[in-house]
C-alpha cells in the first residue's frame, strides 16, 4: 500500500517536471526519473534529453540587452529548445527558431490558436495545444483549456500526453 502510494507520488511529481520543461522551458527530469511512466513515454524522454543536451540555439542573443530584453531571449531559446528536443525531425532546428521568433509570448493562447487554424506544419499540433491549453489554464478560460488540453492529451506525442494528462487533472497553471 505505501509502495503504491509513493510511486503515485513520484509519477506525479515526475509528470510535472515534464510540464513544465514543455510548457516553461525547463530542463527535462532526467531518464531514470521516468522509470514509472509508459514504455513509449520512457523512450521518447530518453531521445529528448539527448537532443536537449546537444542543443544549440540558431537565434543572436539580442547585443547590449537589459534585463527584460535577455529574459525575453531566454524565453525564446526555451521554446527552440523544447521543439528541438521534442520533434526527431530534420526541419525541427529551422521551425523552432522561426516559431521561437514569431511566438507572441504575451498571448500565447490566441497565438497558437490562430496559427492551429492554418498550420503549414501540422506536426507541431501537438505542442500548440499544449501551449495554448496551459495559457488558457492560466487566464480566463479554463472551460476552454479542457478542450485544448484534451486535444494536446490525444495528439499520439507521448511526453505532451504526459503533460496534458497532469494539467487537466491537477488544473495546474504553471509558473517560473
């Protein structure tokens, strides 16, 4: 009984860590941490630390920056990271920092929604959703983030299933 209770305990706090590395850059937990989650889980956060851990970022830290302008950066450079890390694709690295880019960090929900309605790359769905569904969490529609979420949750990407799974269930809005 108390084995199953930490390991309920350790899944949650393993799907969160997971969370916010998708949704807020964060470092992804490391593998051994996801000995718990699904087979498909384990092996995608096995090839997404690999990635993460040989990313290079194709965007120009802004030059005499302040310190607002580098968070910004920062904050663009986490999303290039996480698509990077997420999308085994060989045009990952060049949508990432296009994405990263045009990303409007301060509407995040209303940004992905309008570029989910004509996607040039569908592939990046996924992680949309989750954006947008975890944006909506945190602002003042959270009817609306169950139905984005969901979305995200059915989306076949195995850490965002992860990280869907865990918004909807704890209605968590994420902070850094």
């Amino acid at each position: 009984m108390v084995r199953e209770v930490l390991s309920a305990v350790v899944a949650k706090v393993v799907a969160a860590a997971i969370a916010e590395a998708l949704v807020l850059g964060a470092p992804m937990p490391a593998a051994d941490a996801g000995a718990g989650l699904p087979a498909d889980a384990q092996k995608q956060l096995i090839e997404y630390r690999s990635r993460e851990a040989s990313f290079k970022s194709a965007l120009t830290p802004p030059p005499g920056a302040d310190r607002e302008e580098r968070a910004l950066y920062d904050k663009r450079v986490a999303v290039e990271r996480v698509i990077v890390s997420l999308f085994p694709r060989r045009d990952a690295a060049k949508i990432a920092s296009g994405f990263a880019l045009d990303i409007d960090l301060e509407h995040v929900a209303s940004f992905s929604d309008t570029l989910l309605r004509d996607l040039p790359v569908p592939w990046l769905a996924p992680y949309l959703n989750l954006l947008a569904g975890h944006a909506k969490l945190c602002g003042d529609s959270p009817a609306d983030a169950k139905h984005t979420l969901t979305i995200a949750q059915k989306s076949g990407v195995p850490l965002i299933r992860i990280a869907a799974e865990y918004l909807l269930a704890e209605n968590a809005c994420l902070e850094k």
